[in-house]
C-alpha cells in the first residue's frame, strides 16, 4: 500500500490510474491546476466542484481512495482571484493545493497569504509547491509567509525539495515533499534526502499529471527506501492529510 | 494513417494519445465535453482556449495532429447559456463539437439550433451527437431542427448512428458517425452498416475520453473494412472537417 500524495488526475486517463493502482498505489491526493491561465475566477469554481466530483468517482472506479485537494496554483491565478478565496471561505474542503509562489510577485504573495489564513482558519494541510527557478530563494520567501502568519507547520507540506533548499524546510518543522520525476529528484537522490535528515518528515510523491509521466515513481522508489518506505510512502502522507 | 474525429483528449493521459499514435492515427478531432455540468457560462469559454491551445500542444508532443471542435454537449449547459452561443459566434473555430440532444428539451433545442445558426454563417463542420436512449426518436427531432433551418448537410455529422436511427440519417444525406465503442457499435456492426449504405458517407470514430476506453478502435476496425478503410477512417473525416 502507498500513498501518493501529490498527482494532477485530471491529465491522467483511467488506465493511467489502473496503472498506478496495479502498481501498488492505493491513496493519492489530487490537486488542482488550471493547464492555461484561467481568463474568469468561476473557470476555478466549477474546477474544484469537478475535482471533488468526478475526479474522485474516476479514481473510485479503479479502486483509488483519493482525496482532493483545492486552490490557485501561482501560474494560475485568474483575474478577480477574490472571488475564488471567497468561495474557498465559505465552503468545506480537505485539503489545498497546489499552492504556493512561483516567482513571489505582490499577486501571487496575496493569494498565497489569503489561502494560508483559511487554511489557519479551517486547519487544513496544504501542500505548497516550490518551484525550479530561484528556488532556495523563494523558499526563503514562502517560509518567511509562514512564519509571519505563525503558521502550523504539521499542516504544511513545502514540496519539490530538493538539496538547494532541504536545509530550509528540514529545520523549520515543516513535512518535506519529495518528488521523484523528470527535472526534480532522481530515486537516488529521494533515497540520499531520506537518509540524511531522517523518515520522519519526508513524504514522497510523483507530480504526475499533464505531461510525461513516470507513474509508478513512488512505489520503485519504495523498494530502494527499505524500512523508511512504510512512512515515506504512505503514514506520513496519511498523518498529513488527516484521513 | 487514421483520422478519430471523435475524441475527449481532456480525459486522456499523455501516455494513452502516445498508444493511439503508434496504433496508426495521425489525425484526431478533439470535441469539448465538461463532465460536471458546469455552474458557469465562464468555465466553457476557458474550457475552448484550454482544448484549442493546451490539447493541442499535448497531441503535438506525440506528433498527432488535432482539430479542436468546441460548443455545448446537451449534457452540459451551463445557466446563460447566451454568453456562450455569444462568444461562439464573436470569435474564430474549426468545428462545433459535441452539440445536439440528449432529451430534447426546449433548452437543449434552444442551444442546438443556437449552435447550427452560427454554424451556418462561418461554414463550420458540427458534429451532432445522438442519445443512448430513444435515439430513433431524438434523432428525428435533431433531423427537423436541421431540415427546418436548411442546414447543409455537408457539414452535418450525425454521430453515434446504430440500425435505429440508421435510415433516417442515411436518407438525409449527412455523414454517418460510426462509434465503435462498448455499448455503441461493435466493429462487426460498423463493417455491416458500411456495407449496407457504401462508405461514401460513413465516418468511422471511437469517442475516447473519460471513461473506460479502446484507444485503438479506429484502426482495429479498419483491418476489418478492407478497401473502404481508406476513405471510413481518413478521407471522409478529412473531407468532412475540410483539412
């Protein structure tokens, strides 16, 4: 059994999702992302509707407990962005994401913020994407946020570690995203994470979603984490999310 | 060299357009369908951006060449519907795809015949969609619609066409959609439809998308068409969408 915490299902077909099941995937959280920016915030509305509805009956159709999680992803944030925090406000949710800063402009710093205080509010996990570029230094950022907001960091997920920020995230409490695909971590290095600072906060994932996908990322990588794979892999993902 | 001018490619994973390559279709028509019916005008006018840039950029990194085909599947009316239709008509398409009826209510009749009219004026090929259910019946009121407006039959695709509503679509001169698909034709069906009305007009597809798929339904039935293959599962689909 693992959990793969971090999947875009909506790029992926059923088979896909057969796939990761047969390879011994039996939990994912799936996030939301608009693939083009969204031109209306309801464009995101009906999204996450989508996510919580259809997505999770599709998985259910393969055997896949998933748990959806809702949000703006920073290269996606629509004009009127208000209107979707609003409505992220007043309704009931499991998780967000993907959220987070990719080039921490004021927008993005705002809806950011805004999801992080309901999320304060609802106490929510979110999983907080970092991205390729500048990341140590909007890492740095993105805690800084947290930090200000006095943030719990059981309920933060800061994902896409990699050895430019893993100091960062280790020492501030927070659970550490490991994803092993394409342009992120290779096994090896997801291994080297674990073994360095430890089981106890690491939780592996694979991203995948729109593009080239290697699906079964988190149950191979499993094999070369030995005895760390049962928290890696699926408790801590499970604590995480609270499911 | 196939054409499946029947296709959600929003329901399908990277890797499954990639089997659909290999297995012989260079060509696709990708239709829009959201499969939550959606809160807001607003999702489907992003919806046809995402499809004509987004999917389009997908089927290109597996070297297929897609047409994108928009519009409002009858399953899928949003509330003001007219900001739709509005947007429909204010901009530049390929095709219209899915539209038509499933119960045939008046909105539905009102959305549809919204759809031809436009149509109409910028000569597009629509590809109209027939139900599971009282098709013989639906279908016949989806003929008067045509008929009423003197829509050109041309660049009418009457799609999911079975022995129940084979005659009525036939003797109108329209193009024949062959779904070969579980629980619409098997291929043994639509070699036999093709053989009882010539393969002038028939137009073979597979309607893959969300659900459980054969994402090689076009050219596995083609091997079973034999000399008609050539113009059922290419010519005719390209001549249709005027490519």
């Amino acid at each position: 059994m693992f959990f793969d915490p971090h999947v875009h299902t909506e790029g992926l077909g059923l088979s896909e999702l057969r796939k990761m099941r047969e390879s011994g995937v039996t939990h994912l959280c799936s996030l939301y992302f608009y693939p083009i920016k969204p031109l209306f915030p309801q464009t995101l509305i009906d999204g996450f509707r989508k996510l919580k509805e259809f997505e999770s009956f599709r998985c259910s159709l393969v055997d896949l407990d998933m748990i959806p999680a809702v949000g703006i992803h920073p290269r996606c944030i629509p004009p009127d962005y208000k209107t979707v925090l609003e409505h992220l406000e007043a309704n009931e949710w499991t998780a967000f994401g993907e959220i987070g800063l990719e080039v921490a402009s004021k927008e993005e710093i705002e809806v950011f913020s805004g999801h992080l205080m309901i999320a304060m509010e609802k106490d929510l996990p979110c999983i907080i994407h970092t991205p390729g570029r500048n990341k140590r230094e909007i890492t740095m950022k993105t805690l800084e946020i947290l930090s200000k907001l006095n943030f719990p960091p059981e309920i933060a997920l800061i994902d896409h570690v990699n050895f430019e920020n893993l100091d960062l995230v280790a020492d501030g409490g927070y659970w550490v995203g490991l994803t092993v695909q394409q342009g992120k971590l290779t096994r090896e290095e997801a291994v080297k994470i674990v073994e360095e600072i430890g089981e106890e906060k690491c939780i592996l994932n694979s991203d995948v979603g729109f593009g080239e996908n290697i699906l079964t990322t988190v149950p191979e990588t499993a094999k070369m984490l030995g005895k760390s794979a049962k928290k890696v892999c699926f408790e801590n993902a499970k604590k995480f999310l609270g499911v």
